[in-house]
C-alpha cells in the first residue's frame, strides 16, 4: 500500500515559508521604471513604424510572453 500525504501528516509536504529573512535581494524601483519605459518605447516604435499593423503586433506578441509567463509560473506544480 502506498503511503498518502495524510497518513505522514501534512507537514511533511508543506515547505516552512515563515523562516526568510528579509535580507534578500529586492528588485529596485529605477529597474522597474526602465523596464515599463523600454515596453512603452517599444510599443511607440511599432506603432510609429508600422501603424495599426504594429498596434496588432504588439497585443499579439504581449499576449504570447503573458502566456509564457504564466507557464513558467505554474511549471512542476
């Protein structure tokens, strides 16, 4: 017979997240600023260049890298 999560007891699966501490490493505020400026420019560029066609692009390849976040976020789940 297999051994199942409830006959160990949950605490054997569950991770303990209460022992960070809260010297990590944050992202900063001017990394964030440059990176929605570098979307926004990219964005104006496409627009610019190629017009509506470019508007399209950018909803188009915005909507594959939100796709592809959201795999790497629900990966070996």
């Amino acid at each position: 017979m297999t051994m199942m999560t409830a006959d160990s007891g949950v605490t054997a699966s569950v991770a303990d997240t209460h022992t960070h501490s809260d010297d990590k490493a944050h992202v900063k505020p001017s990394t964030m600023y440059l990176i929605a400026f570098l979307v926004v420019a990219l964005a104006v560029g496409l627009i610019a260049t190629m017009g509506l066609g470019g508007l399209i692009l950018w909803g188009v390849g915005a909507t594959w890298i939100m796709l592809a976040l959201l795999v790497v976020m629900t990966a070996g789940g």
